[in-house]
C-alpha cells in the first residue's frame, strides 16, 4: 500500500546536537483515494520515544503507527478487508463517518468481535468529505493505548487549493524509560480522575520535532487527537491559523477561540495556515492547555524564498450533505452526566440495581453515570428511542469536576449554546467537549437506524460506565 508515502520518515539532525525527528508529513495530493483496502491488526515496533530508549512494542494496524492512512472519495464505496491478528477480540469503529449501523464497529451491539485469526469486510460511502479516523472499539482504553488507529480522509471532489496538505495524528503514551508502554490499564485512578495520561507526545507516532516550511506558504493543517484522555490546547504563536473544519465537518472559516484550537479526544480540526513572509517567520506550536505544564508541541520552520507576498483569500470547504435540525420542533432530551471523583452522585443504577458509589467502584470499578445509569456493557437497554427523521436537541450538563469530551456515534450535532450563550457559527460535531460544570445545547436529525454508542471518549470514563445507547427507530 505503499506506506512509506504516508506518513513522514525522514528524519534530521538539528544543530546542537539535540537529535529531533524532522516532521516531514508527505504532502497528501500525491497519495490517490482508494475504494479498497486491507488492514491487519497485529503487534509491531515503533519508534516512539527518542535514543537511547528502545523501541515501543505496540499493538498496530499493518505494523505501524498510526495505521495506514485511508483516503476514499466521497459518497464512493469504500471496502476494507480486517483481519485479526492479535491475541485478543477486536472490531474497527470508524469514528465520525456517518454510515450503516452494521458498519460501526461497536462489538455485540453492531457486530460480534472479530476474534483472533478471523476477519470481517467493513463496506460503506462516506457521506461526508473531511477529517475523520478509525480505532477499535473492544477495551478500546487498551487497544488504542498500545497503538492501534489510524487517520481517515475523505476529499472533497474540488478541494480549496493549498500548498500543503498536513496530517498530525496527536497521541501520548505512558512509557517507560526503556521505551516499554506502562500497562497499567484501567487504573483505579484514571478511571475516576481525568483518564490516562501519558509521558510522552507525539505527532504521527514520532517523537516531536521541527516542520519545514516555505515562507508565505499556505497549508491546510489536519489535527486529530486520539490519545485516551489527553486533551490539547494549541497556539500557533507566530503565525495566523484560520479553523475550516471541525471534527470533518466544515465551519465558517474563524480563528479559533481565544487563539487556541483546543482538541479533546476523538476530535478534530482542520485549518488554514499561512506561513508569514518575513525574516523571522516561524511559528511555534505551544499545547498550554494544561496551564503550568505547557511546552512547545514542534515548530514550523520557513526556509527558501517566499511561495507569494500576500495570502491569497481564503474559501471556505464545501458543505457535507448533513439534514438540518428543525429547533423549533426539536424534541428536547436531557443528559446529566455524574459521577467521578471529587463529584457529587448519591445514587447510581447498575445493571438494574441501586447503589451507593462508593459501593459500586469497589465492586465493579463503575463511577460515572448518565442519567443516573453506569454502563456494564456496549448492548444495553437504550438511554432514549429516537424517532428516525426527527429532530432532536439535547442539553448535556455536566456535573462533575472533570472534562467530557462527549461523542454520539452514527451522526453529527450542531453546538448551539454553551452555558446558555449561542455558539458562534454552530459548528457540526461528533464529539463535544464539556468543561466542568459546563452545559452544552446540541441540535441532530435523528436519521440513521440503529442503536448507536454516546460515550465519553476519555476511554477510562467509558470503561468506568459513562455511556449509553440510543436506539434511532
Ligand atoms: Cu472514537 Cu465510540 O468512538
Ligand atoms: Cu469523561
């Protein structure tokens, strides 16, 4: 398949004798959409954390990290042929892509596992154009941790026209000096803190380094973020970035919020950047989310003569054929999310049983609830039964003391109101990010049958009960 055209190998040595992994992200018009592929699951090698630390064993699709990126054309059939070489059950889920149920990947609820040496054919059109990516949906906190994802790109049939087409798959890992991915999986801590967080960044599973730029170049940047619960928080200092696309989905092209394109798990952005044409013209890519423990991501280093003078005006990405909730109409359903620590549930459901919290993360390591329910599996009586073709709007509330990215599978929602206050342009989104305390107002048609997974995609939530399945009828 040609992997080594799809994500960056070259690598630099930097003056100072710092070795750094010059980001060197293959420009991706050169690599044609497919309609068919061939993924494997297995355990592989990587090069995640510099010299003198080993490499990493990991857990990959095709051996590599991330997975081989998928380009497919839009509303065209795209046929993936999986197959399970790994010692445990695995599915793919293909995150944010509007397809058949039987399609998504969520084990006993839309397909059984794909054990160990067996196989299972993933066949849909992606109906939307944009940034999307794929992981599994089995103890995804582990599997996704050791490894195994992949972007996902669907082109527009006349993409806006930039000078490069950058891909940065973001991730952190919990490893050791050796390099050796700590597995202290679904830890205690994690499942009832902020998730898993790791040690170690990087951008398309290589330690970070510097980008190589021309100046005055315009680059259409891809983010995703498919670390566990790492949420990142990045300023462009140095240098205009203009958001285009959320989560795939295009928006009214907009600098991002207080100058920072903040990316919880699962999401994604894509933007426009153009490189300035003066002397000292690179931009630095800081991640301050996490305030104090800020540090510079990588930087975009311009060399050669300026591409233009000027950037040439921006156009925004052609609209996805998404149906468009009726609000007056909507239907209005109430999500309550509780639970974790420092949270303030009295009472949780499991299983059809009452149970005092405490009791029940003892037994069963469940600590949050929505609605009131802890999830024990992935087929579960569903939180709310849609009607198909309906419109739907939701207010999610977050009341616990931690981050939420909160992702409905099998559609997208617009973010009308935050906190009560509109949401400028209302983006499309299948994650939606809700700070603590935070309320969020989201608008959908329900128009795909099926029983859908909402979760929370900081995996170790998940694992700890926050999800629930809405059935679409
Ligand atoms: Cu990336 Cu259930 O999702
Ligand atoms: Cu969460």
């Amino acid at each position: 398949m040609g992997h080594e055209h799809q994500y960056p190998s070259r690598r630099d040595i930097l003056a100072g004798g710092t070795a750094m992994a010059a980001l060197t992200v293959a420009p991706l018009w050169s690599a044609h959409a497919k309609d068919a592929y061939r993924l494997t699951a297995l355990p592989g090698n990587a090069r995640i954390k510099p010299e003198p630390a080993g490499e990493t064993m990991i857990w990959s699709y095709d051996g590599q990290v991330p997975g081989p990126l998928i380009r497919a054309r839009q509303g065209e059939k795209l046929r993936i042929e999986f197959q399970n070489k790994l010692e445990e059950p695995t599915t793919i889920h293909w995150h944010g892509l509007r397809i058949p149920n039987a399609m998504d990947g969520v084990p006993e609820l839309t397909q059984p596992p794909v054990n160990p040496g067996e196989s299972f054919v993933y066949e849909f059109e992606p109906p939307d154009a944009g940034t999307f990516w794929y992981h599994p949906h089995v103890r995804s906190d582990v599997q996704l941790a050791r490894g195994l994802y992949g972007a996902l790109i669907v082109d527009e049939a006349n993409p806006p026209k930039v000078d490069r087409d950058l891909l940065w798959v973001l991730d952190d890992w919990r490893l050791r000096g050796d390099g050796s991915i700590i597995d202290d999986f679904a830890h205690r801590h994690d499942i009832s803190h902020e998730g898993r967080m790791g040690n170690t960044i990087t951008i398309n599973g290589r330690p970070s380094g510097l980008v190589s730029v021309r100046p005055g170049e315009r680059l259409r940047l891809r983010l995703i973020n498919t670390a566990n619960a790492r949420v990142f928080g990045l300023r462009f200092k140095g240098g205009v970035s203009t958001i285009v696309a959320l989560d795939g989905q295009p928006v009214t092209p907009h600098p991002p919020e207080r100058a920072r394109v903040v990316l919880g798990p699962g999401m994604r952005a894509d933007l426009i950047i153009d490189v300035p044409t003066g002397a000292d013209g690179s931009i630095s890519v800081v991640d301050d989310y996490y305030g104090d423990k800020a540090y510079t991501l990588t930087k975009l280093v311009p060399k050669g003569k300026p591409l233009r003078a000027a950037p040439p005006p921006l156009e925004a990405l052609p609209e996805n054929p998404l149906p468009e909730p009726d609000i007056a109409r909507a239907e209005v359903q109430e999500v309550l999310i509780e639970g974790g620590s420092k949270g303030y549930l009295e009472e949780a459901i499991y299983k059809g049983e009452k149970f005092r919290p405490r009791t029940l993360f003892r037994k069963h390591r469940k600590i949050w609830t929505l609605n009131g329910v802890a999830a024990h599996s992935m087929t579960m009586e569903p939180m709310f039964t849609l009607k198909r073709g309906r419109s739907y709007l939701w207010k999610i509330k977050n009341d616990t003391a931690w981050d939420h990215p909160m992702h409905l599978h099998g559609h997208h929602f617009r973010i009308l109101k935050r906190n009560g206050k509109p949401v400028a342009h209302k983006p499309w989104v299948d994650t939606v990010l809700l700070h603590l305390d935070e309320t969020a107002e989201v608008a959908f048609v329900a128009d795909n049958p099926g029983d859908w997974l909402f979760h929370c995609h900081v995996l170790e939530h998940h694992v700890g009960g926050m999800g629930a399945v809405i059935r679409v009828g």
